[in-house]
C-alpha cells in the first residue's frame, strides 16, 4: 500500500476550490490492485463523482515515484474510452 509523506502542491488549494464550488463530490474512490516494485508504487482504481450536478465514473490508476520513503514524482492516468483488459498466454 502506498505510504508516503506527501508535499502541498501549490496549484492543488485552488483545484480544491473550485471543485467544491462547482459541487464536485466524491461517491466512492475504489481501489482494486496496489503494486509495489523498488521505488515504484501503482494503483489501479474506479472513481465516482458528481460534479456540476452529474454523476460520473471512469477507471484509472496512479503511478507514484519515493526516495527515501517520500514521495516524489506522482502522475495519474485516466480512461477516455471503454478499459480493455485482455487475459490470455502471451506468445
């Protein structure tokens, strides 16, 4: 699971403003797999949100970079269209 001491971002006050301002909830924030390799941490997860009076949901997953145990770099990806997940034997 992803510990790590997290810095303030400065940009990130005013995201959370205007937000909530603009009536963003969250529903539920789902986690579905962890991965943890060296200095890497990975997170697969299904956010569901209102946000100006609509309710929606998309999948993601956040990939975060630690040294010495803090955190470093983080950078989230998003889905735009319907998630493929392909299972099988690779070649």
């Amino acid at each position: 699971m992803l510990m790590a001491n997290i810095i303030l971002v400065p940009a990130l006050p005013a995201f959370h403003n205007q937000w909530l301002a603009e009536d963003g909830r969250v529903l539920e924030w789902a986690v579905h797999d962890v991965y943890s390799v060296a200095d890497r941490e990975v997170a697969e997860w299904t956010f569901h949100y209102t946000w100006r009076g609509e309710e929606k949901s998309f999948d993601g997953s956040t990939v975060a970079r630690l040294s010495h145990g803090k955190l470093i770099q983080l950078r989230e990806y998003a889905t735009t269209a319907t998630l493929f997940d392909w299972q099988g034997k690779w070649r």
